[in-house]
C-alpha cells in the first residue's frame, strides 16, 4: 500500500514537470481578452433587461 502512495506520488512530480506555463505576454493577452469579453456580455445582458422590462411594462400597462 505504501509502495502505491509512493509510485501515485512520483508519479504526480512527473507530470507537473510536463507543465509549460504561458510567458508573460500571452498571460496578459489573455486576460485581457477574457475582460473585454465579460464586459461586452455584461452590457448585452443589460441591454436585452432593458428591453425586456420595457416589453412588460408595455404589456401589464394594456392588461
């Protein structure tokens, strides 16, 4: 049991040496990326809110 907890263990060193981490520049493309993104979705969520409130309140105002 030992033994196996041992071999889980290297084995586990072994593959984090197989990692290759981004340089810098491509960390920051990246995340960049991912802001522009979450803002752009953000105000298109907020505009379709808008509109959809504005449909209900039409909607309840007639009924």
């Amino acid at each position: 049991m030992i033994n196996k907890i041992k071999s889980f263990i290297s084995d586990i060193k072994e593959e984090l040496k197989k990692i290759s981490y981004p340089d810098k520049k491509a960390l920051k493309s990246a995340t960049y990326s991912i802001i522009f993104i979450v803002f752009f979705i953000a105000v298109y969520m907020e505009v379709i809110d808008l509109i959809f409130k504005a449909i209900l309140k039409y909607v309840f105002r007639i009924y």
